[in-house]
C-alpha cells in the first residue's frame, strides 16, 4: 500500500529510485525545441505521494538530459548527469495526457513495449 499525500497535489510523488535504463536521444541537434526523455527506474521508496506496491518501475521525463539540472533550470535539482545504476531523489507529477506537456516533443522508447503512465521530473538529486 502506498504513502498517503501529505504536502503535495494528488497527482505529485517524491521517491528515490534507481535508474536503469537510459536512452539516447536520435536527435543530436534539436536546437531551441525543448524535449524530454522518458527514461526507466527501479521504484526504492516511496517518501511522500502515491504509487501502488505492484509499481515495481517508473517511467519518467526528464528534460533535455545532456545538460546538468543546474544548467537545465536552477530549481530542477543538482544531478550533474544521468548515469544507469544511480540512485537519485525525485519530486514527480504524473503526466495526465499528451496535451498537458512543457515540451515540444517528448521522446518515449518505451511508448509501444511499456505504455504505462509516465512522471514529469520537476527536481532529481543524486542520492549518496
């Protein structure tokens, strides 16, 4: 059973996890659009939010992953890059539709092989 919200909007996690898959954006250049890559972690805890004990993974966006979060946006977190096998705390909200996207594009591997729900990342820290 999941963590009741305290703090948060109904749809808001924060968790640590352990990313474990990472894709390479196709796009070498994309210029001034903004994008974002789902990318896939191992669910560790839960700290405050929702996420049933059937969600093993978490399937999550992160916005033009090349850069350092400081670089991305000041207030999107320390995380300098996205390496597999990190652990890294997470503020999340569950992405409700396509329509409702800060992106251009979103970029999802996974959309055909897992076309479960996916998190917007609004800050993620390395977990040490």
């Amino acid at each position: 059973m999941g963590r009741e919200l305290k703090t948060m909007s109904d749809a808001e996690v924060c968790l640590s996890g352990t990313l474990v898959d990472k894709q390479n954006c196709p796009q070498t250049n994309v210029g001034s659009r903004q994008y974002g890559l789902v990318m896939k972690y191992k669910i560790n805890e839960v700290i405050e939010g929702f996420c049933s004990n059937d969600d093993k993974f978490i399937y999550v966006i992160h916005g033009a992953p090349e850069k350092s979060r400081k670089d991305y946006h000041k207030l999107s977190g320390t995380l300098k890059h996205f390496t597999i096998g990190d652990t890294h705390l997470m503020r999340l909200k569950k992405k409700i539709s396509e329509d409702l996207s800060p992106f251009d594009e979103v970029i999802d591997p996974y959309y055909h092989s897992d076309p479960v729900s996916k998190y917007l990342c609004f800050r993620v820290d390395l977990m040490t």
